[in-house]
C-alpha cells in the first residue's frame, strides 16, 4: 500500500492522502482509512510536531479543497503537443503542472507553422504526354504533324520542348501553343518531314525561323543556297573594313538630320571611297608599287589627312573595287528601306607635298526619305 498512497502535512499536522491519477478509490475512502476524516476539531487537538513541515504540495491543497467542499475529483486532462523532443528531456510530474495545464487548455490554440507555408498549391511534376499526331497553334496559324516530325534532330529546340520535360500551354481548342509567328513554320515542318527547302524569297525569313528554333541542319542548307551564299561571300569583304557598320549609320543620322533641319524629302551627302593607302597623282603611278613601301615613317606621316566629306570608307586590299563598296552601301540602305543613289562628283585634290596630290574619289549621294 506504500507504493500506491503517500502522505502530505498539512502546517496543523494533519496528513492527507494523494492518490495516482487512475485511482479507483474515492476521496472519502482515503480520508477514513488514513485519520483524516475526524473533522476541523479533531485536527486541531492533535499536537504539532517538534520541526515545522515543509509547505504543501499544490496537488495535496487541491486535494484537501475538494475534499473540504465533498467535490469530485477532477479527471486527470491529457494535452498532447505536436513538437520535437529531445532527447535530454525529461517527463515532468503530472499532478504538479496540474495548474499550469488548466491554464493551457483555457487559452486558444494556436495553429502550428507549416513546413509548405508559402509554396505554390499546385507544381507541375512528371513528364507531359503528347499524342502521336500533334495539334500545333503557331501565333494563331494551325498545323497539324507527328510527334516523331517534331523529334527529328535531338539537339533543336522543337525536341526539347515536344520532350516532355517542359510544360508547353494549350489553346481553347487543345493545341498545343507555341508563342511566334507562323508564317514560316509551314517551311519548317515541310524541311523536318522531307528535307525540302524554300522558295528563294522566303529563304532569308526561313533562315531567320531556324536560328530561333536552333534547327542546324536546316541553318547549313540555307547557307548553301542564294542568296545566303553570295551573302556570306560579300561578309567577307566587309570584314576588311571593320568601321562599315559605324559608317553606314552615320550615314543614315546625318541624312536625317538635314532633312529635317531644311524640311526636305531628301538629303545630300558627301562620301570618299578610296581603295589604295596611299594617295597617287599621275606622275607617281607609275613608280607606286614601289615608292609605297620605302616611304619612311615620317614620310608617310606627310600624306595622311582626312577628305572634307561627311562620311570616308576605305582603304583596304582585295579584289573588290570602289564600285563593289558602293553596290554593299545602296543595298544594306534598301534593306532598311532607304532609298539612296550617287554619282561621282571630283576628286579631293588637296595638296599635300611637292608635286603629290590627294586623288581621292568623292562622291555625292542623295537619301530619300519620302
């Protein structure tokens, strides 16, 4: 009975019984068996004990309370708390965080932090199913192919996203979207299914759908045909003058700039195309291709100068001529459709030195704006 009942002073000297929470044995019964239920005068004519008691328990008080006011004894309350424990923790005595309990279950729950707290409801996993035949909206022009014809190179960008590894959207119809225009994809699909390649004047703007789409097959054999081959041809040259880029946009500000200035439909410039380094006059041409090259230093320094033009190209050594570098100059103006035509005008004929002068073409050209 030891091991089930222990004993607590009361500061008069009386003891009360504690019993364990899954005790079947009522509080009156305890009371009998262990003197403590002989009433306030009985309790007071005992005789205090010779060293004070240490304080009551709070379980023993709550005890006595109930026992005073012939209550029931609470049911014991069970919390269960959702949270790591480790593993130097040690379980505390129930009866004696009693109140601390009661003071837990009257205040409101709160809801524990979620781990997935701020993550979207809803991620795309998994690998997207395609169908074997393909319906396909390009920019609101409708295809219609195999799975297998879109598959054809691994390395394009067609088979990357037909792979299943990217979420591609669909229309209101079903089809699978694709964000570009679709003027050109029909000449994609027809090169991916049969190796077919298009008209000659669509070949740039087919080109231009391959190298977004990263179709490499398809990029070598435009190039092969015109007018890209004549176009990496022409490249070739242009590379000997890497200013042309510049001085073709210079070109195009200055000719804005004055007609606007004089509220005109066109504009005049002036433009030196020379070829050769060195400037000539017809009693050094005949010795030039050897004077050239022992001209010293200082020398050389006495004949260079720069033209009175808005706008100078050259020199450079290839086969091409003066003429080819002005053919390279109206085109790429009409490809931004820009109208420009020229026409020789003089020579620079500045002197420079004794009987040398510059010989340098010139010549006028006219931008039309409208």
């Amino acid at each position: 009975m030891s091991g089930l009942f222990s004993q607590s002073a009361h500061p008069n000297g009386e003891s009360l019984c504690s019993l364990p929470a899954d005790s079947g044995s009522s509080q009156a019964e305890c009371m009998q068996q262990h003197g403590g239920g002989g009433g306030e005068a009985e309790s007071r004519a005992r005789p205090l004990p010779a060293a004070p008691a240490p304080a009551p328990a709070p379980a023993a008080a709550r005890l006595r309370r109930f026992a005073a006011e012939k209550r029931a004894l609470p049911q014991p309350r069970v919390m269960v708390v959702l949270a790591g424990r480790d593993e130097t923790d040690e379980p505390a005595d129930a009866m004696s965080s009693s109140d601390s309990a009661d003071e837990d279950f009257r205040k409101p729950a709160s809801p524990m932090p979620s781990r997935y707290l701020g993550k979207p409801l809803c991620t795309y996993s998994g690998l997207q199913e395609f169908p074997e035949v393909v319906p396909l909206n390009v920019g609101g022009t409708y295809f219609t192919t195999r799975l297998s014809t879109l598959r054809r190179y691994d390395d394009t960008m067609l088979a990357a996203m037909f792979s299943g590894r990217h979420h591609i959207p669909r229309d209101a119809e079903g089809r699978f979207f694709i964000d570009r225009d679709g003027a050109y994809f029909g000449d994609i699909l027809n090169f991916l299914r049969a190796g077919e390649l298009p008209q000659r004047d669509r070949v740039r703007s087919v080109h231009r759908e391959a190298q977004y789409y990263s179709i490499g097959p398809l990029l070598e054999s435009l190039e092969q045909v015109q007018p890209l081959t004549g176009e990496t041809v022409r490249q070739a040259f242009l590379d000997l003058l890497p200013y042309y880029k510049e001085n073709l946009e210079r070109i195009v500000e200055i000719a804005k700039l004055r007609a606007m200035q004089r509220k005109a439909r066109f504009a005049k410039l002036k433009i030196c195309v020379y070829k050769e380094e060195m400037p000539v006059t017809p009693y050094e041409r005949p010795l030039f291709n050897s004077l050239r090259f022992e001209r010293s230093e200082s020398e050389a320094k006495l004949f260079e100068h720069h033209c009175e033009v808005d706008v100078s190209f050259g020199p450079w050594e290839a086969v091409a001529d003066v003429y080819d570098l002005l053919h390279c100059i109206v085109s790429d103006l009409a490809q931004r459709g820009i109208t420009a035509e020229h026409q020789c005008i003089g020579v620079c004929d500045k002197h420079l030195i004794n009987h040398y002068y510059c010989k340098r073409p010139i010549y006028e050209f006219k931008i039309t704006w409208w």
